[in-house]
C-alpha cells in the first residue's frame, strides 16, 4: 500500500499541537509553576445566556416524538441560513442567496477542504506570516513543491512586516488562489476596504480566485474596516467567504461555521457553488439540529447584546496587552480590531527562544512567529482570550522579564 507522500513529508508537528508537548514537559518539570495561556486562540468566557437556552430547549425537542430531527439539509436549516443572511449580509446591504450559504462545523475544516476545489497545479498564495492551515492543506495535495529552508518552493509568500504596514504586496502573474484572512490571524492588523478593494480588482483582472476568512469579523470596529469581503463592489465574481462562530459566539467547543460561495464564482467553466454542494452532500453530514439551534440564536436580540458584551471584554483583555507592553518600550501591533497582539522580540531572540525565554522566567504561554511563516522569524503572538486578572498578570510578568 502506497501513502501520500505530500503528507508524510509535511515539516515537524503541527504548531499548536509542537507547543502543547513543549508546556506539557515543563509542566511535568516544573508541578509548581502557575502557567498563564495566551497561546492558542481558544475562548474562556462561557456560551452565553440567549445560546444555552436556545440549545437546551432544542436538546429537550429531540427527547420528544414530534421534535425529534435525524440527519439534517446538507448544507444547513433555512431558518438558521436566513438569520445569517439576515444579520451578516443583508444588513450592510449585501445581498445573498440561501443556496450560497453552506453551514459546517468550522472556518478550519472549511479552508483545509476547500483546496480540493483547486485543479493538482493551481498556484496558491498566502499572507506571510499565515494561519498555518491555509498552507498544510495545499502541502497535503502536493501543490506547494518541496520544503526547503523553512518555507516551500512553489508556494507564493506575500510578506507582511513592519516595514510595509503589513499590508502584502499583491501577487506574482500566474497565481490562481490567494489567502486572505481580515482581521489578521497573526498579526491582529486589518485592511481598510480600498486596501481590500486593491485585491479585488487583482482577482478580476487575473481571474484568481480569493479565499477569504473573516473569522474574526466581530472585533471590528468602526465604518473604514470591512466586515465582509462582499462590501468590495465585484468581490462575488471572485471570493469565497469563510466566517466561524467560535470568536464571534464562543463556538470553539461547540463547532459551528459558514462559508460563502456566490453563484457567480465560475472558473474553468465550472460553477464553484455546485462543486462545493456536491463535495460537501459527499464527504459532510451536517452540523447538529441542536447545535444550529444554538448559532440562530447568536441573531436575535438578546444574543447579539450578550455576544458582544463577550468581545468587548476580550477587547479590553487586548487593550491590556497592547498598551502595557508598549509602555515597557516593546514594538507591538495589532490588537484593536483583532483578539490577536503581535511583537516584535526582543534584541534577536526568535520566536522560539523568547517561547522559551517566557515559559521559564514568566511562566507565560504565546505563540512563536515562525510558526506562521518566513516573514514571522523574530516575532510573537499572544491572544486576549484569557481571563481579565490573568492577562494582567501575564503582562505584568512579561514586563518584569523584558
């Protein structure tokens, strides 16, 4: 029996799953040590009160006869695409038809199996630095070359830095897909809609297609930050949009997404839409009755007030960040649209030795930046995801540190 030789040579772990082993055996070293997470992006603050109801009184529908839902639509219950519509698209003046919404139980799973819509040699894309996934899942089907050096031989690196308000340079002739994840995810920065619109007119003029996550759409604030790709006036002739409710609702342990592929999206005489119905009617059963019960009520009143009491908390935990560490004299960005903070390391520490640096002097969890790519050597991500007094307190020990 022959492997996928694509996926046998992907480089070391997995980022986050390389960083739990790393805490894991410090932890075992060090049973004392209080360690304090701003690693991986996971929620703290609870499902809120409008989500819980609403799963609670779907799980006691399924305990009845009449209430009772086995397999569900494929792509998703009307009354669950109709709020999306409703409430993400139709109120800033979008318009989108049931049959292009398809719900799924992640943004990650979307944009990992979205690649197999790509023809074996398409040219890919990506931001840099990336969300790792974006680059794994073409890897795994082969189209990215060799690994060499710490980055890929046929995969087109967009450099996001300082030195260019890490907004990327627009890609090579012949690419056929970009990635584009607003706001950032790692560096918590954003495009304003004419940078975004720069990418749209690109896609049009090349006939390249833009996949575009918004999985952190609700941390934006103020009119000049698109929330959604589709308010760039051409954007359904060439973007597909990937949007999750695990930021937005607190969703990472509940597992509920949508994604976005207009009608109008045609290339090489094929209808995305309905290769992506049929890939998805194939290989996807659905997210639970319950489940979508539960991202309906994100929509209504109650859930929208209490979701967004959640971010604004999240928010204030990157303010904290943002601000303390710029005050001890570090570079950092990101951070005000975004649950994500960006910094530069400091002196020439990379990445992984300021990871090492934290977790021993600080007993504080981040993200190394070249993890996500060339362009992130010398960089570090951390999240607001944590407590209120804990992110405090990880900024206090971070400063005593640096």
């Amino acid at each position: 029996m022959k492997i996928n030789q694509n996926l046998a040579a992907l480089p070391a772990g997995y980022l986050f799953a390389e960083i739990a082993k790393r805490v894991k055996e410090y932890s075992a070293a060090h049973p004392d040590a209080d360690i304090l997470r701003l690693g991986i992006g996971d929620v703290t603050l609870p499902l809120v009160p409008a989500v819980v109801d609403a799963m609670k009184a779907a799980a006691d529908e399924m305990g009845t006869l009449s209430g009772f839902h086995g397999y569900g639509p494929d792509f998703g219950y009307d009354w669950l695409i109709d709020a999306i519509i409703a409430g993400d698209y139709t109120s800033r003046g979008i318009e989108m038809g049931r049959d292009e919404v398809f719900v799924s139980d992640g943004a990650k799973s979307d944009v990992g199996n979205l690649q197999e819509l790509f023809g074996p040699d398409a040219k890919i894309a990506v931001t840099d630095p990336v969300y790792p996934v974006y680059v794994d899942s073409n890897a795994m089907a082969g189209r990215l070359g060799a690994y060499e050096n710490g980055q890929w031989t046929n995969l087109n690196y967009l450099p996001c830095t300082a030195e260019n308000g890490f907004v990327p340079p627009l890609p090579e002739d012949g690419v056929d897909v970009v990635y584009l994840c607003y706001p950032n995810n790692p560096t918590g920065t954003v495009l304003t809609k004419e940078q975004l619109k720069v990418f749209v007119d690109w896609a049009l003029a090349h006939n390249a297609l833009i996949v575009y996550d918004a999985a952190y759409k609700a941390f934006i604030s103020g009119p000049d930050i698109p929330r959604s790709i589709y308010e760039i006036p051409g954007a359904k002739q060439c973007a597909m949009e990937c949007c999750s409710f695990s930021k937005t609702a607190g969703f990472t342990g509940t597992r509920c997404a949508y994604t976005v592929v207009p009608k109008e999206l045609v290339f090489d005489g094929v209808s995305l839409n309905r290769v992506w119905g049929r890939r998805q009617a194939t290989k996807f059963n659905g997210v639970s009755y319950v489940t979508q019960k539960a991202a309906a009520a994100v929509y209504t009143e109650a859930g929208q007030k209490q979701i967004m009491e959640n971010i604004a908390y999240y928010r204030e935990n990157a303010k904290v960040i943002r601000e303390g560490l710029a005050s001890a004299g570090m570079q950092v960005f990101g951070g005000e649209h975004a649950p994500y903070i960006w910094l530069k390391t400091p002196g020439t520490l990379s990445g992984w030795d300021f990871f090492d640096l934290l977790l021993d002097k600080a007993h504080v969890v981040g993200t190394p930046g070249e993890g996500f790519g060339p362009s992130g050597a010398g960089y570090f991500r951390l999240t607001a995801f944590n407590t209120l007094e804990k992110t405090r307190e990880a900024v206090r020990r971070i400063v005593e540190v640096v």
